[in-house]
C-alpha cells in the first residue's frame, strides 16, 4: 500500500512536470513569434534582438524535443508538412533569383523552427491541451504587453509595451485567447474566471482599433455558437442579455461607429491597402519571379503615384504573390479550402474549436499579414492543420472518448 502511495505521488509529480515543460515550451514558441518592436522588418542583419528571438525560439523546440522525446509518440498527420514545404521552398528559390537569400532564408529558417515545435508538441500531449496552451501563452503576454502598453497610450490606439507589439500584432494574441475561452465556454466550462479573463481580452482587442480582428473574432464565435448540439438554458440567457446590452451600449454611446472611424480615417486605411495590392500584382519583372516570388523577406515594397515611395503589403495573400509568387499563392489557397474541409470532419469538441479558429485566423488574414510566416497565426493555424488531417483524425477521437464528454 506505501508502495502503491509512493508511486502515484511520483507519477503526480512527472505529470506537474510535463504539464509545466509543456506551458513553457508553449510560451517561448509564442514569444518567439511576435514582434519585439513596433514598424521594424527584418532586412537581414543579426543584431541583439533578432539573436535573443531566435534564442527564445529554440529554446522553445529544445524544451518541446525532450517532451517528445520522454512521452509516447501520438499519431499526427504529415500532409500539411508538405504544404509547408512546398511553399517555403519554392519562395527559397525565388529568394536566390532575386538577391534576397541572406534575409529570406533566416526568415525560413525561423518559420521551421516553429513549425518544428509545433509537431513535436502535438506529439508528445493531447491535441487540446496543446492548443489551450499555445492560447495560454498568447493571453499572458497579451496581459503583460498591453497593461506595459497602457502606460505609453496618448489617446490613440493601444500597442504593446513590453514586447513591443504593432496594435494589430496585440488584437491578434487577445482573440486568439479571446477564442478558446469562447470555445470552453461553448463546451460547458463557464466560470466567472473564464468570462472575466474574455472581458479583459475582448476590451484590449477594443483598445487596439483592430476592426478586422474584432469583426472575425465575432464570427468565429458564432460559428462555434451554432454548432452547439444541445445548449443549455444558462448559456443560451446569458449570450442573449451580454447581446443586448453590447448592442445597447454600442448604439447609445456611439462606441461602434466610433470605433468603426477609428479617428476619422473612414476607409482610409482600406484605400491605402488597395495601393499596395495593386503595386504587388505588378512587381514581379520575370516570369521566375511571377512563378516564385522573390523571398519572405519582402514585406514591404515600392509604390508609385503616391507622396510616399513604399508601403507595407498588410495582407498574408498579397505577401504570398510577393513572397512565394503564384506557385505559392495557389499552395495557400489549396491548403487553406483543405484545412477547413478537413476541420468540418474533426470529432464535435475539436470540429467547435477548428471552426471558430480558422475563421478567425483565415479571415483576418485577407487585411492582416503573417498566416504563412513566423508568427502566431502561423503557429495556430499550422497545429489546426496537423490536427484536423484524415491521419490525425482517430487520434482526436480517442482522445475525445477519453475525456469527459462536453455539456454543451
């Protein structure tokens, strides 16, 4: 019987142990991911920030191989590798066309890394607990960038302080984490402590002006609202009185259009988008380039007829022509149609939770760029991805069938 007693107290305690490695291997692939400073594209050159990233990052794969390596291998799919790779390395080759190797091959190879961390994650823990985790992450360094953020805030939209994160870069970390509240919610986990920790997110999504983030945010989760198979009396009371007094306060304060204007720049950002997308359809100046692209590295790119000489592409698909070229672009639509094809097939708690990401991931994509680069769009939508594959499927069961079923 002491024994046995010993035993379990060392098994609780490997299990703390992992659940902990796990958390902060979770952390550093996030933290590696976004931006430690506002406005700064990566031209090629190493300096401290860029060597303490790519730190970070690989700590983050190192921590995630000794997981891997100490649990059972779990069954994932490797199709959704192959899109990866197909486009990573067609864009390689249009980076050494193009003159771009040196910047767009540390971007590939940073892009990899992560990658690399998210399968050795989902191979080592239960697909759900990975995903929470990569939103866990996601939500404390929103926390901690945006209450640093608020001391620097004039009146204007909120960015982060500490990292120091573009206000769309923020909004995108806050839905994330907005999303999977939102979907253990769905599941019959409410608590006071999941909806205040939404209210906090969704308010720092507000703060950032982030109209695309919030208007996709918002249709995910009602996409995993209607796929509720029997919603329960409280759930469905509540969402209809929060409804009602956003709507109320939304139409009687003037908070909406007001957020809609943003300043009063109306559809001005939406014009200045337009501009580059225009310039990036006619950049390529050879048919390698039209093919290929010139490398990850072009993130911005010059524009005429205008009183400024270049601009950002801020789209992940204009990026794609730029980046990869039409090869790339065509990868990415057909790998973007297959993941939600895939997604609608997964077992009911994940299908609610692949849902509602990809349509917030997907959509904000269109005005948002970083689905196909090193960022933490492309680390949630790489693991929906890897997990939503015909041969990751029976593993999402078993794990289901596992697990208590949801109340939802």
């Amino acid at each position: 019987m002491t024994g046995t007693l010993v035993e379990g107290r060392v098994d609780a305690r490997a299990q703390r142990l992992r659940d902990a490695s796990l958390r902060l291997s979770a952390l550093l692939v996030v933290l590696g991911a976004v931006d430690w400073r506002r406005g700064a594209y990566f031209s090629g050159a190493l300096d401290p920030v860029v060597v303490a990233k790519a730190a970070v990052s690989f700590g983050g794969l190192v921590v995630a191989y000794a997981l891997a390596r100490s649990a059972g291998r779990r069954r994932l799919g490797t199709l959704s590798l192959w899109f990866l790779g197909t486009l990573l390395g067609g864009s390689t080759y249009g980076a050494l066309a193009a003159g771009t190797l040196a910047s767009s091959g540390v971007i590939v190879v940073r892009v990899t890394v992560l990658a690399a961390t998210v399968v050795l994650l989902l191979r080592a823990a239960p697909a759900l607990v990975v995903l929470r985790d990569l939103a866990w992450a996601c939500g404390a360094l929103t926390t901690v960038s945006s209450l640093t953020g608020l001391l620097e805030i004039r009146g204007g939209r909120l960015a982060g302080g500490l990292p120091a994160m573009a206000p769309n870069a923020l909004a995108l970390l806050a839905g994330i984490a907005v999303a999977v509240l939102a979907w253990r919610t769905v599941m019959g986990e409410a608590s006071w402590g999941i909806t205040l920790g939404a209210t906090y997110f969704l308010a720092v999504l507000w703060m950032t002006g982030s109209r695309t983030a919030l208007a996709m945010l918002v249709l995910g989760i009602l996409l995993m609202v209607v796929q509720i198979r029997r919603p329960r009396v409280g759930l469905v009371v509540g969402a209809l009185v929060a409804g009602a007094v956003g709507v109320l306060f939304a139409v009687g304060t003037g908070a909406l259009t007001g957020f809609a204007e943003r300043g009063g720049d109306g559809t001005s950002t939406l014009d200045s988008r337009f501009i580059a997308w225009r310039a990036a359809a006619t950049l390529a100046t050879s048919t390698w380039q039209t093919v290929l692209g010139s490398g990850l590295s072009m993130k911005i790119i010059p524009v005429t007829g205008q009183y400024w000489k270049d601009q950002p592409l801020d789209s992940s698909w204009a990026s794609l022509l730029v980046q990869a070229g039409l090869l790339g672009l065509l990868v990415a639509v057909v790998w973007v149609a297959w993941v939600a094809r895939s997604a609608l097939r997964a077992p009911y708690p994940h299908r609610v939770l692949f849902v509602g990401l990809w349509v917030f991931l997907v959509g904000r994509s269109l005005l948002e760029s970083g689905l196909f680069d090193a960022s933490p769009a492309f680390l949630l939508f790489l693991a929906v991805s890897l997990l939503a594959e015909g041969a990751s499927r029976e593993r999402l069961r078993d794990e289901a069938a596992s697990t208590p079923a949801p109340r939802g």
